[in-house]
C-alpha cells in the first residue's frame, strides 16, 4: 500500500495507475487526510489487507496508514531489560527535575 499526495499523482498518474493494476492499492491524499483509492479492478480496498474501520477513519482523517510494510516479527521479538541500579523511572525523573531532597 501506498499513500500519494494529489501533486504527485497528478505529476505521475501513468505511474500509480500501472501500481494499481499490478495489485497495489494506492492512498490518495489531500493535505494529509486520504480522499480517494486506487485499487485494482474489480477488488475492494478492505480486500488489500487493511481492515475496513481502519480505511474509513483514514478517510475521515482521524488516523493516518503506515507507510512501510507490517513487519509482525517487531513486535514478537524479546525487549531488553533495562538495569536502573535499584531506582525506579519516577526517582529519575525527580532527580532530572532536581526535585529531590
């Protein structure tokens, strides 16, 4: 999936069309807020992997679609475990803030 502004579309519309037709679903946007869809004939936007309340809140410009892939290892990967020497986060920020005693 990718997201166009109106200019750029415009400026390279044989381009994105062709995307289209290959099977790629384009966003078309107009200061930031998607406005249109260029899916493949035939095929329905919800259909390109995105579910549909997703799609009709980026319409409504209350959220914004990525622009990379989904990389669902990201978030099964182990997070680090971060030391901080028996403080807890609260203490340093205190400490940054020189609230402390």
């Amino acid at each position: 999936m990718e997201t166009v502004g109106i200019r750029e579309l415009k400026n390279r519309l044989s381009h994105y069309v062709r995307k289209a037709e290959s099977g790629d679903v384009v966003l078309v946007t107009d200061r930031g807020r998607v406005v249109a869809e260029l899916v493949p004939h035939g095929q329905r936007a919800e259909v390109a992997g995105l579910p549909p309340w997703m799609l009709e809140r980026a319409r409504r410009g209350e959220l914004r679609l990525p622009t990379r892939p989904h990389d669902p290892e990201l978030y099964l990967r182990p997070r680090p475990r971060v030391d901080l020497g028996g403080e807890t986060v609260q203490d340093m920020i205190d400490w940054l803030r020189e609230d402390r005693l």
